[in-house]
C-alpha cells in the first residue's frame, strides 16, 4: 500500500507513504512498534483501525491474523 494521504476521526492526514502502515491486534501492539522503529527510525503514530476510514486497509492482524485493532503509520508533521 503506497498511500500520502488518510482519513482518520474524519479528517485527512497526509501521510509518509516509504513508511509503512500496518495492522495488529492488542497482543503485537509492542512486537510491530519495535519493528517499525527498528526499520523506519521513527517512532509511529498510532490510532484504532475504527478510526482509520480506509476499505482497502486489511481488519486483521498483519502478524497472526486475528482481528486487527491498532494502526501503526506515520503522520507527516510529526516527528515521532
């Protein structure tokens, strides 16, 4: 997935589509926020998939596949 630009709460965010956006349950939330940290040097932003207002962005965890309930990406403007 190579998107600038989301809609979160119902307001767009452009965001830095060279780092990823990814999705995990409760219980990856700490492995996939080291390793986001560890590949892009940034820490993510991170919000409830309910809240990201994207049909293409997967409901499952993209570690174990179970009901995915966090988004890790980072919001341009934000540093981390």
């Amino acid at each position: 997935m190579n998107q600038t630009q989301l809609r979160i709460q119902g307001k767009d965010y452009d965001i830095y589509p060279e780092h990823g956006i990814r999705v995990v349950c409760m219980e990856h939330v700490e492995q996939e926020l080291d390793e986001y940290v560890d590949k892009y040097e940034v820490a993510p932003d991170t919000f409830a998939r309910a809240d990201v207002e994207d049909a293409a962005l997967t409901d499952t965890c993209m570690v174990c596949g179970a009901e995915g309930k966090i988004v890790l990406l980072h919001v341009k403007g934000n540093q981390g």
